[in-house]
C-alpha cells in the first residue's frame, strides 16, 4: 500500500470526511501524485500550504504526502497556471509527487478534533457541540460543529483570558467587553475554532472564543451581554496539529503494517497576522 493510502486510510479513521461542512468545504485528496516519490516515507502538517511552507516540504525528499488543514484548492478553475498561488503549488507538488490531502471542517468536528482540544486548555465541567452532526458514522455520535463548555466554577474573564494565553502560548490575543477591567464572572464559553460568527451566532454564552469575528459581529456579540476573545484565525488550529494529530497519524502509519512512517510540523507555518 502506498503512502498515500495509508495516510488516507488513517485520516478517515481519525477524521472521517463524513463529517465535514460538505456542502461549501473541499475535504479529502485534492491532489494526486502521478509519480510518487520513491523513498518517501514521511507526511508533512500544515494549516495553511503557503509558498514557504510548501519550499520547506519539498525541500525534504522524505516527504510524500503533506496533509493541510486549510484546502489549498478550494474553487474551480478551467486552466493550471503558475502566476495563480494555488495552482502554483498544486503544479509544484505534482512536479515533486507529493501529493495533497485536506480534512479541514472534519477534524474540528469529531470529538477529540480542534474544538474539543481548544476546551482542554479550560477547566470544563462538560461540554457539546453547538450544533449536532446529522446522521454521523458510528462511534462519532457526539460530533458537532463548535463547542459549549460549562467551567468547573464561575472565573474573572481575565483569569480565562490568561488560561487561553498559554494554552495557546499566545503573549497577546483581542477582547471586547462591557468591563474594561476585566472582572466579569464566566460561566459558560462557547467555543469555535477559526472563523467563529456563523457556529457561535446567537448561541447564548457568557464569552465567545474564537479566532476571527467582523467588527460588527463584535459589537452584535457584546451588545448582547456576551464577551468576545480573538486570538487570529490560525492561532486556535495550529498548536492541535503537534499536540494531537501528529502522535496520533503516527501511531496508526506505524501499527498498519506498512513500513515506518513519520510525522512532521512545518516550522514555516505562522499565522499572516502578528501584533507589533
């Protein structure tokens, strides 16, 4: 079995594509190699398959299959063309045989995915997806999109604020509230990784935590008594990456009974957006 394969195969275990937003995402191969590379016998995680990460990949002949979080092809188009950046990096990858895989909205889904490991940074007394995935495979009952976690006990949004900064190892992230000071009682916290205003929109919680809002989803949330923590889109996916897909892609490439398999982080991968 190839590579590729067995990557597929372990990634449907982890994250079946089932439970992806299958009706706008672009989930599952999106590239195939037409010539392998022949001694490859690494994968290489990423969130987002820019030019630098994909120079990082290539740069490595072990690697023959990189797994990005975000598609890097995500709309159709009628022609390949090296001035487009994904289709760039789409040629550049079937030139090296490397191929590409996305499992985007099914690894925030599934229990155990981004979501539920966001809430590990916080001290939950329970937690449930906002909204429940219909019909989901067996033994992902308790998929859903984002999450609602009840705390183990009411704590100042600022004590939350500093518990998401080192979950995240983030030094500064965004917050809007009616209390400048910060001293408001939390209770509940719903969750979404990434963009959050379409998952927490209306969803009733003490404190919105997510990556990005618009401005007037922002003034919506806090208007309705609900504080908001922004730390960046990419920032609240990509610790879930070495943390838990890496050890656990590994273990299942490594007992499927191919050869050895490894597991690699791009280093290049940063979210576009710092504060400075």
């Amino acid at each position: 079995m190839s590579l590729l394969s067995r990557v597929m195969q372990s990634m449907e275990r982890i994250a079946p594509l089932s439970l992806a937003e299958l009706s706008w995402d672009n989930v599952g191969l999106l590239l195939e190699a037409p010539l392998s590379r022949a001694a490859a016998h690494q994968v290489f995680l990423t969130i987002d398959l820019t030019d630098n990460v994909l120079d990082e990949a290539l740069s490595n002949p072990s690697v023959g299959v990189i797994v990005a979080y975000h598609p890097p092809l995500f709309r159709s188009f009628k022609r390949l063309q090296m001035a487009d950046r994904n289709q760039r990096i789409a040629l550049k990858c079937a030139a090296a045989g490397v191929s590409i895989y996305s499992p985007h909205t099914s690894l925030d889904s599934f229990e155990g995915g981004i979501n539920d490991w966001l809430a590990s940074g916080l001290r939950v007394a329970s937690k449930a997806p906002i909204t429940l995935k219909e019909n989901p495979p067996a033994g992902y009952e308790g998929s859903g999109s984002g999450r609602i976690c009840q705390l183990q006990r009411p704590i100042p949004l600022c004590e939350l604020v500093n518990q998401i900064k080192l979950h995240l190892g983030l030094s500064h992230l965004r917050v809007a509230s009616t209390d400048p000071s910060m001293a408001q009682l939390v209770r509940t916290v719903g969750i979404c990784a990434g963009s959050g205003s379409s998952v927490l929109g209306g969803t009733k919680a003490d404190v919105y935590w997510t990556g990005e809002m618009s401005h007037h989803e922002v003034l919506d949330a806090v208007a309705s008594n609900t504080s908001v923590i922004l730390c960046e889109h990419t920032n609240t996916e990509r610790g879930f990456l070495s943390a838990v897909l890496k050890p656990r892609l590994e273990e299942l490439l490594n007992n499927d009974g191919g050869p050895a398999a490894t597991v690699l982080c791009s280093t290049a991968d940063t979210d576009p957006l710092r504060i400075v």
